[in-house]
C-alpha cells in the first residue's frame, strides 16, 4: 500500500478516536444541564395549559380581587410591569438577529 495513504488512514482512525473521545466527554458534562432543561419544559407546558384555559386565569383574579382588592391590584401592577419588561426583551433580542 501507498505510505501516503497508509498515513492518511492512520490519521483518519486517529481523530475518529480523539471525536468519538470528546463526543463522550461532551455527554458527561451535559448531563448537570437535564435537570434544569427538564424543570424548562415542564414551565413550558404549564403556559401551554394556562393558553388553553384562560378561565381558570379569571376565576383567580375574580377570588383574588374578591379577598383582598389592594393586594389584588399590587399584583396586577406588578405582573404588568414584568410583562412590560419580558415584551421589551423579547423585541430587542429578536431584533438583534
């Protein structure tokens, strides 16, 4: 066999072996990250449900007000406030692109 291609396969099986070695590494160090991708998509879901059923959301803001309108109305100027700012984040990340 050609000592040039013998020396390029060598190489090739070589950085196979370096790729499939990171590739593992790359697995172990991700596996801390599940936990908190996992606690993501369960968020997920639970907006995904709230979408779905905007009258669980009025009946709690009806008791909310109902109970205690002061802190009732504290919440609400805070939920808007924090909307406001999620909206702002959200436009100038997508504008960024």
């Amino acid at each position: 066999m050609n000592p040039k291609l013998l020396e390029l396969a060598t190489r090739h099986g070589a950085l196979k072996a370096r790729i499939d070695e990171q590739r593992r590494q790359l697995t172990r160090h991700a596996e801390p990250l599940e936990a908190a991708l996992a606690k993501g998509d369960s968020v997920l879901k639970g907006v995904d449900w709230l979408k779905h059923h905007p009258a669980a959301i009025g009946i709690a803001v009806a008791v909310a007000v109902i109970a205690r309108p002061k802190r009732a109305w504290r919440w609400a100027r805070r939920s808007f406030f924090l909307w406001r700012g999620w909206q702002a984040i959200k436009s100038s990340l997508s504008g960024a692109r």
